[in-house]
C-alpha cells in the first residue's frame, strides 16, 4: 500500500513523464491524454503500480485498456 502523497515516476508507452506524479495525478494526465481513437473504441486509462522486486523499479505506468463483458453470474455474450 502506497500513500496518497507519495510520487514516483511515471511511464507511459515507450517514455516516461519529466516529472514524479501521485498516482491520482497519473490517473488524470491518462485520462486527459488518451488518443481519441482509442477513447471512441471504448478504451480508457487505468494506472499500474509497479513493485520493486517484480518490475525492478517503482514507478506508475499508465496504460490504455478495454473490458470485456463477463460471461460470469448470468451474463451472456453474444458473438457477432
């Protein structure tokens, strides 16, 4: 568990931002900077966490991700 407070650097694609951010911060530069393609396929911005022993590193990432409807408790999905 991280604090609120707590910055780190942040990466994004390839790169990485100039400055360290909170994870509330990254959360909104992603939503404020996902490419309009991907925000109209229904595409959105979720921060990643890294942890030092895992990643190497402590830093937030931000991706671009898309959900897929659940075929659990009920739901169906239809193909197309």
């Amino acid at each position: 568990m991280i604090a609120k407070s707590e910055k780190r650097e942040v990466r994004i694609g390839i790169g990485k931002l100039d400055q360290p951010m909170t994870q509330a911060q990254a959360m909104r530069y992603g939503r404020r900077n996902i490419p309009r393609d991907l925000k109209a396929a229904g595409f959105r911005a979720e921060v990643f966490t890294s942890d030092s022993a895992i990643n190497g590193a402590t830093f937030f990432r931000i991706n671009f991700g898309k959900s897929v409807p659940s075929t659990r408790h009920g739901a169906k999905f239809k193909a197309s």
